[in-house]
C-alpha cells in the first residue's frame, strides 16, 4: 500500500506535538522530519533533541531526512532520539556505503536521497543495501516549493531500477507533492509521498489526508 508521510517542516512549529498528533488522527502513516544544517542546504531546522522529545507524542514512525554534511557524525545521536528511518543524502556522503552500514547496524531503516540533478547511476551499486531510495522532486531546503515537472520521468525510471535490482527496496518521492500531482507521482511508481505545504497548509488535515489516500487507493477506471 502507498504511503502518506506529512513533513513537519510546513506544520505550527509552536504546537509541533499537536500537530503531529492532528495528522496521525487524519490518517498519516508516517512522520517526516526534515533536519538541515545550514551548509548542505541554506536552512537550518531541528536536532535530534526536539526529535526525542516528539517520539513521545506519537505511535507513528519517524522518518528522518538528513539533509546535512557530514551525517556519520549524527547517526548515532539521530538513533538514540527514535529515529525508525534514517536517510541521508549521497552528495554529502563521502563513505556512503559504510553509513547505511552504520544506520542498519543500529537496527534502523536505511535510506538514501538523491538531489533532483543527481544521477540514479549514483545509487545503482548500492541499492541491495538500503531499504529506501528517497528521489527529491525539489531543490532541498525549504518547503512549499514547486515539484519540478522533469522528475516524473527520473521516478519512473527509479521504480524501474529498484524492481530489476531490489524490489524491496522502498521509492519516497519528497517535494511539491500536492492533491494535483499525487496520484501521477504514484503511477510512476512512488511508494511513500512525503507533503508538507500541502498537507499543513490545507487548515483540514482528515479533509486533505483523505482526499490523497482516495486517490492512492482507487481503482483503476479501464475503458
Ligand atoms: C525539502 C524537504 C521536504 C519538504 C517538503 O527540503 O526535504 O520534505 O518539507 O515540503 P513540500 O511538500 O511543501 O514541498
Ligand atoms: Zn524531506
């Protein structure tokens, strides 16, 4: 079943655990957390002190993007705040086989993200060791940006990667995910849509989950 993944990055960050807690209600199946460091991407967001302080909030898992250079540093502190998902970037990973080695040694589900201009080949070699491949339809950093139209082929084509060489292994596609684009991005083979802005700044999150999970899940019409 395709899954829906809310980014915390858009929600009231003075009412986060409120908000998380709205969205499970709504139907969520995963919480998607943003981390950025302000060198990798030109933002700056949350540590894994405030992630241990949410894991309480919510029986759901935490899906931890680390859009951060340098991410061997912080897996073990991302482990221990409650992280379920763990994935990093191949562009600010030197090493990237020997930190999805770290993350899966903590018993962590180990992902890794590509920007929209980095090459699948990247990852080909790769990918039996990893558990999601999270394709990004945005530039990283912010939310509420526009999915760029270009990468509808690059999911395809990831799906298509994954199925000869992992078909374990999880497609999450991240950025500009709305209402209007979601069930495209399924059709081409997403498996996790991660939303921000478009889930958190709907004002009906049951309304807007719902809406997606309607698309997710209906049938397809043949004529
Ligand atoms: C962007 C983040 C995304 C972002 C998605 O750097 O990785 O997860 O929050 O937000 P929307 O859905 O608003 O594009
Ligand atoms: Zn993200």
């Amino acid at each position: 079943m395709k899954q829906i993944a809310p980014s915390i990055l858009s929600a009231d960050g003075s009412r986060l655990g409120e908000e998380i807690a709205a969205v499970e209600a709504a139907g969520a199946d995963l919480i998607h957390i943003d981390v950025m460091d302000g060198h990798f991407v030109p933002n700056l967001t949350i540590g894994p002190g405030l992630i241990a302080s949410l894991r309480k909030t919510t029986r759901l898992p935490f899906d931890v993007h680390l859009m951060i250079e340098n991410p061997e540093r912080y897996i073990d502190a991302f482990a221990k705040a409650g992280s379920d998902r763990i994935t990093v970037h191949t562009e600010a990973s030197i090493h990237l086989h020997r930190i999805i080695s770290m993350i899966r040694e903590k018993g962590i589900r180990a992902g890794v993200s590509l920007n929209p201009a980095t090459p699948l080949a990247q990852v080909e070699p790769i990918l039996p060791d990893i558990d999601l491949l999270l394709v990004m339809t945005v530039n990283p950093g912010f939310g509420g940006q526009k999915f760029i139209g270009g990468m509808l082929p690059k999911i395809a084509q990831a799906k298509k990667m994954i199925m000869a060489v992992a078909p374990e292994v999880f497609l999450e596609v991240d950025g500009g995910v709305t209402l209007k684009n979601i069930l495209s991005i399924a059709d081409a083979g997403a498996d996790i849509l991660v939303a921000g802005a478009s889930i958190f700044g709907s004002g009906n999150y049951p309304e807007t989950i719902g809406a997606m999970r309607a698309l997710l899940t209906a049938p397809t019409v043949s004529v």
